[in-house]
C-alpha cells in the first residue's frame, strides 16, 4: 500500500495528473521509442500506437490503479493487473523493461507538469508507479514459473497443419509444434500471441484466443481480418497478412498460453456472451464443458452482423446441442441469409439480454467488442449479478477503464 504521506500527495494531485495524462502517455512513448526504436517495430502494436488506443489504455491503467490505491489502501485491484499481467507473460515481457518504462515515464510527468512536480510530488507517483510494476513482475515471474519456463522465454516454432476459411474474413488455423514435441497444456479460454515478420523487416505481435478445447495434439486460432472500414484506420497488419500468406506447411513464431479468462470448477450455472471475432474462445469453453460438466446450466449469447459472417456458427450450435441444460441466443443485425430465421433462438437487431433471465449466482464470461461488453454488463448488473462474476476478455489495447 502507498505510505501516507503518498497517498495524501496522490490523492491532491491525482486530478492535475488524470487531467494530463494523455499528454503524458504520448510524451513517454515518443521518448523511449526514440531510445528504443526496437521496441515499436517488434513488441509495440503499431496501428495502436499510430490511433492512440496504447495511450489512451495506459492512461486509463494508471488512473485507475492510483485511484485504487488511495480509495481503497488495503486492497489490491488483482483483477485489472492479472489481465495486464497475463498479456506482459504472453509478449515475453521481462523485469528489467519496466525501469526502462519508469525512466522515461516519470519524466514525462515531470516535463509536462513542470514545476507542479515538486520533490514530494515526484516521490509519490514514482511510489504508485513501482507499486504497480513490482506487483506485476510478481504476477508475471509467478506466469513464468507455472510455465516452466525462464522469465520472458515464451515463443516456440508451430507449423500450420490446416487452414479453414470460416466466413469471408476470418480464417482457422490450426497449429502443431515443428519439432514434433507435445502441444502442451492450456486452460480453455486462454490465447496465444503470434508474431509474424512483416515486409519491412517489422516483428509484429498479436494475440489469439485458442478456439478448441485441450487435450488435442494440436492448437487451433481463428483470425479475423481487420478491413478498413473508411480508409483512414489501416488495415491489420498481422491479421492481413496470415490471410494473405499463412498456408499449411508454413511456421510461425508462437507464445505459450497465457490469459485468465477461466472458466470456474463447480456446477455452478454460466453465461457465455459475445459478439463478432469475440466468439473464438467459446468453442473452446464448451467443448470443455461438454466433457467435463455435461449437466452444468449455460447460457451462450452470441451477436454478429450476419450468419454467414458469423464463424464457427454451426459449431456452436452442435456443442451448445452436446448439453442438456444449455441454451443458445442469437442475434443478427441481418437475419435474411439464416436457414433458422424464424427459430425461437435467432433474433434480429443487437443483442437484448433483458429478457433472459440468468439466475444471481451466474458467473458471465464477456468477449467482443467493448461497447458490447459493456451493454451486456449492465444488463446483468440489472438482472442482480455480482460485478465481480462478470469477467471479460479485450484483444488489443484494453479501453474498459478509460473510458
């Protein structure tokens, strides 16, 4: 916990310092990428950087967790720093990158804050900057050990073994290590990050959740290709170019699983809900569910903007069928290409939770886009659920509390 004179010091220049934060956030990244010009070509997401969506997340991060820290002094917020944590594990991030992120960090507050920052001042941020990293290299150190693998050293050879093309714009790929060794284990709801060596000579990173259940001898993604809706945002450059490339036979350099989008032991009843690409690791939950608690009460919602943009569609509707006690809602925007349009589970427009009526000890699993996320949260907040068995999984920069 912060000292108490920090904690004052936080809490009387947390509003100078949220109000600036943005302009702090941009000010670091150019700083220590003209350190580390590395970094932004191989580990940084590039378009992310380029619309701000990094700057904005990590802004939202240190607010939030400087909030935490002075609202509530004997509590750790674990659950916004587990995930933070879980996508570092997945990227090989190591300890010694965060006194590179310190550096460069406190003195943009210090440039853009200027002579508000006073010797006290400084002593307090840098105080909630390194509570917040060491409980992260903690988390992550622990990520590591339980992968049996030395800090950071997360990335294998997989061969692709197949490809499938699921809807006109995502694709399946399903993966086996190149040197014949096992898979390995994974939790169901757990991704990977793959990266990819681009014409430029850049290393991007992205991750993917598993979209099969374990115990297979191979792995399987399912990539979206992100398109450019008005010329203006670019195009994925890892998604477009596993489209573009990407063929059985061919390697690619993935990470170990990571992420804590875990599915809770006991019978207790779920609810699974997402919305376009966010689908992919529900395949996964359910294939699990479908072995392990047959009987266990599901209720999976999924939302998209078509059936036949819709991927793993039909496989959806075979595993929710595998359990007796499971019930599928879909909604599309257009319902006009679905065999089932008339059937009592598909439904037309977004996705309406108020008349489904999960009981107050679900525990929900949200994945999608983030005002999805956040139209279906508060549905369940109205139907009585606890907030905090409402988990939720954001591929890219998280903007949950930024927003």
């Amino acid at each position: 916990m912060l000292s108490r004179q920090s904690a004052q010091t936080v809490r009387d220049t947390l509003p100078a310092v949220g109000a600036s934060l943005g302009t702090i956030t941009e000010l670091f990244y150019r700083r220590m990428f003209e350190e580390r010009p590395e970094l932004l070509r191989d580990l940084f997401n590039r378009a992310n950087q380029a619309n701000g969506a990094q700057r904005e997340a990590l802004a939202g991060a240190v607010a939030a967790f400087a909030v935490a820290l002075v609202d509530h002094p004997d509590e750790r917020p674990d659950a916004m720093l587990g995930r933070i944590a879980n996508k570092h594990a997945s990227l090989g991030i190591t300890s010694d990158q965060y006194t590179l992120v310190a550096r460069h960090l406190l003195a943009a507050v210090a440039e853009v804050l200027g002579d508000a920052v006073t010797p006290a001042v400084a002593a307090a941020w840098d105080e909630v900057y390194w509570l917040m990293a060491n409980a992260l290299v903690a988390m992550e150190a622990r990520l590591y050990a339980r992968a049996q693998v030395e800090d950071g050293a997360v990335w294998r050879t997989m061969e692709i073994a197949e490809r499938h093309e699921e809807t006109p714009d995502a694709a399946s790929f399903v993966l086996r290590p190149a040197d014949g060794s096992p898979t390995g284990p994974f939790v169901p709801g757990q991704y990977v990050s793959v990266r990819v060596e681009l014409p430029d000579g850049a290393r991007q990173i992205r991750q993917y959740s598993l979209s099969t259940a374990r115990g297979r001898e191979t792995w399987r993604i399912t990539v979206k290709r992100e398109r450019s809706a008005d010329g203006r945002v670019p195009e994925g450059e890892v998604s477009s170019w596993l489209h573009a490339h990407a063929r059985p036979g061919d390697t690619l350099r993935v990470s170990l699983p990571f992420g804590d989008l875990l599915l809770p032991e006991g019978d207790g009843p779920l609810l699974l809900a997402s919305a376009g690409i966010g689908v992919t690791p529900m395949p996964a939950m359910l294939e699990h569910l479908a072995v392990a608690s047959p009987d266990r009460a599901v209720t999976v919602v999924h939302a998209d903007r078509s059936p036949a943009l819709h991927a793993h569609r039909r496989e959806l509707d075979a595993l929710v069928g595998r359990l007796p006690n499971a019930s599928l809602h879909l909604w599309y925007e257009d319902t006009a290409d679905h065999p089932d349009a008339l059937a009592d589970h598909v439904n037309e427009g977004w996705a309406d939770l108020t008349r489904l009526s999960p009981s107050p000890g679900t525990t929900a699993f949200l994945c999608g886009p983030l005002s999805f996320m956040k139209a279906v949260r508060t549905d369940l907040l109205a139907h009585g659920l606890d907030p905090g068995a409402i988990h939720y999984e954001v591929f890219g920069c998280d903007l949950w509390l930024s927003k």
